[in-house]
C-alpha cells in the first residue's frame, strides 16, 4: 500500500516505512522510530 500525506499525524496511523520529500529530492527513508529522531529532517 502507498500513501501519499502531507500531515504528519495522518501518516503515524500507519507506522510503516517513511519517505520525506523536500526540494523535489528524498531527505528521508526510514521508520517513524528513526524519523522522530532525525533533528536534520525536522529542520527541513
């Protein structure tokens, strides 16, 4: 399954692997775990 959201909360509903877009490029690909860890990402 994909989806697509932009809101975060959404997303945490299905605690599955994480994709982040920013500035047409991948910044992240990881598991929310690792995501609310990433000060880097956060900033973006």
């Amino acid at each position: 399954m994909l989806l697509i959201e932009e809101r975060l909360t959404i997303a945490r509903m299905f605690d599955a692997r994480v994709v982040v877009m920013g500035h047409g490029a991948i910044r992240f690909d990881g598991s929310l775990a690792v995501l609310d860890g990433s000060e880097a990402v956060k900033r973006e």
